[in-house]
C-alpha cells in the first residue's frame, strides 16, 4: 500500500525519505522484481513502537518516537508501516497497538489501518519465510526457550488455530475503539482481492490524485501481487488440507519443501480436521505422506 501511494501519485517526484540514511532516494518502479518474499524489493519505512530480538533499534529511525523527531520538520509527504512487535505479548498486543495509534494521532499523523478478518497467516509466514528466524519468533511467541524444532512444532500447533480465532475477534474489537482516530479501516481479505478500488479510495481520502499512466503501469503489478496472496490463500484452504487427508488415508502424495510454518500448519490440520496427532521423534518431518501416516496417534 505503501508503495502504491508513491508509484500512483507520484509524491514527491518519485522520491521517498529514507531516516536510516538522512535521505531522500527514488522510489522503485516495481517492488516484485528481484523480491523472494512480497514486495521486498521496495525499501519501506518500517519503524517500530517496541523494541524485539529482530529490531534494530540502533538505527535511526527504527522507533517510532525516534522516527517522528526526525521527519516532523521535514517537507513532503512522509508514507511509513508502523507496526508493534508483539511475538510475545499474546492478546495484549491490541492494547499496546492502540497506545501506538494515539501516539501517532496526537502526533497528526494520517492513519490507515488494515484489519485481520481471516484467521490466516497464522503467524509470519509471509514476513519471516527463514526458518531460522521463525525459530526465534515462534519461542518468543510459545515463551518457552526450548531448542528442538520438534518440540516447538509440538507446541506451536497445539496453538495457532484457537489463537488465530482469539486474535481475530480482539483485531475487531481493537480496530473499533480506534476508528476515531483513523482516515480508513481496510479489512485484509477485501484489500488483497481488490487493490484498486481501496487505492483509489485511500487516494481520494488523502487527498492524492492518481496518475492515469502510473495506473497502467501499476495494474499488472496489483495482479501479480494479488497471484501471490492467491497461493498464500491455495496453501491453507487447498494444499494443506490435501496433505493432511493423504497422511491420515495412507496415500502417496508428493509433496513439497515445508518450512516449518508449512509443518506446524499440517500438524494442526491434521487435529483440526481429523482428530490426529503428528508425533515425529526427531527434528526432522519427512516429506512423504506415508512415513508420516506411520507417526500418527
């Protein structure tokens, strides 16, 4: 969204500030290209309200408060993703979302927020696609140091369906008491299917006009981004509930490379939708349907 706005008006001539720098830098012309992961391509302004083990809150601007002092005196349009590190603050991430959201608004700073109506992604998988990484996050969010990845995997999806369901109904309530203080509330679902339309919105909100030959060009871009929210979508509601009947019906089935997200997904469908239990005696998770078959309970 964020880029959209730059690409589409053109703010700025096509320059974005960049605080980590102390400068402004052109905007690129596609996010998508060169990104494994969304449209990493662009260098967004990400600036954190808390500190985690994955902020790096020495650089400027990395905190939200550091990020106001430093762009407050600065002319042009401004376009930053806040956002809370909550991995390990469980529901109470909405209350310290919203002292965010009155902090930026006592700040006058122009608030559109996107709302979680599905229950997936359960977690990062989007963000956080390394399973390194996802370790870290995923002790952070059990709040339990263990160390294999078979015991978190055992945790984790004993977890994330009833939390998705508690997080969803909190994002509701949140996103209720903090309308007040925004310009627009997207649900995440209708934004992914029709980006068009909300930019167009979001625009006339702003007070933005969009450029009818940015337009064209940003048109098959929305597409292929919205390709991908499509895959995101066929995992959860078409591949993994295909693995897990396989696994339970003692059917080969190839299957793909599993992040461990991907792993704790299929062991909580397979108790979701089967009433069974994946019980692997190492880190490792075999990548066929009928050796697993052989560890359910």
């Amino acid at each position: 969204m964020e880029w959209s706005l730059y690409y589409l008006c053109n703010l700025n001539d096509g320059k974005m500030y960049r605080p980590d720098i102390n400068q402004w830098t052109s905007v690129v012309n596609n996010p998508l290209l060169g990104a494994s992961n969304g449209a990493h391509s662009h260098d967004k302004v990400h600036p954190a309200w808390n500190k985690s083990a994955l902020t790096k809150t020495e650089t400027p601007g990395a905190l939200i408060n550091d990020f106001i002092d430093i762009t407050k005196d600065i002319e042009g349009d401004i376009l930053f993703y806040p956002f809370v590190a909550g991995y390990d603050l469980d529901t109470e991430i909405y209350k310290v979302n919203e002292d965010m959201i009155q902090y930026l608004y006592d700040n006058d700073v122009k608030i559109i927020t996107i709302r979680p109506d599905t229950l997936y992604p359960y977690l990062n998988e989007r963000s956080i696609p390394d399973d390194d990484d996802a370790l870290i996050i995923l002790r952070a969010w059990l709040k339990n140091q263990v160390s294999s990845k078979k015991k978190i995997r055992e945790l984790a999806s004993f977890r994330i369906i009833g939390n998705a369901k508690k997080y969803t109904e909190g994002a509701k309530e949140y996103h209720e008491r903090i309308n007040h203080m925004t310009m627009a509330t997207i649900g995440n679902a209708e934004w992914q299917s029709n980006p068009e339309d909300y930019m167009r919105q979001i625009c006339d909100t702003l007070g933005f006009e969009v450029l009818p030959d940015r337009l064209e060009k940003w048109r098959p871009i929305a597409k292929e981004w919205t390709n991908g929210n499509d895959k995101n979508t066929d995992w959860f509601e078409i591949q993994a509930p295909a693995i897990t009947s396989a696994i339970v019906e003692n059917r080969k089935m190839p299957l793909p490379t599993l992040s461990i997200w991907n792993q704790i997904t299929v062991m909580a469908y397979l108790m979701r939708d089967h009433g069974k239990r994946l019980i692997l005696p190492t880190d490792n998770f075999p990548l066929d349907t009928q050796i697993l078959h052989g560890y359910l309970k």
